[in-house]
C-alpha cells in the first residue's frame, strides 16, 4: 500500500498524470509522426536519445 499522507507531504506525485506527460512528450510526439514507421531497435535507440537529451543536468 501506498502511503498517500506522506508522498503529499513531500510533495510526490501520486497520480499517473506525471508519467502520462513524459510518455506524451518522449515518445508520442517523436514515434507518431505522420507516416511514420519504426522498428523496435529503432525505436529504443531513439527514445533512449530523447530521453537523454530531456532530461535536465543529464550533460552538464
């Protein structure tokens, strides 16, 4: 069980909403393009660059 009490009071998330936005941003918005078609090596190569490349402080 989660214990919902203390994720709020430190200001954790609880909800899927953050997870929902990062998929949308990472991958929905690269992945499906119009016309677009991926492999599935091609895709987890992409997505692991995107993700690096959002990722804040990842290149400092």
């Amino acid at each position: 069980m989660m214990a919902y009490a203390e994720h709020i009071e430190s200001n954790l998330p609880i909800g899927s909403g953050v997870t929902e936005a990062a998929c949308k941003t990472l991958v929905k918005q690269r992945l499906c393009g119009s016309g677009m078609r991926w492999k599935d090596k091609g895709a987890k190569v992409i997505l692991s660059l995107r993700a690096l490349v959002q990722t804040q402080g990842r290149w400092q």
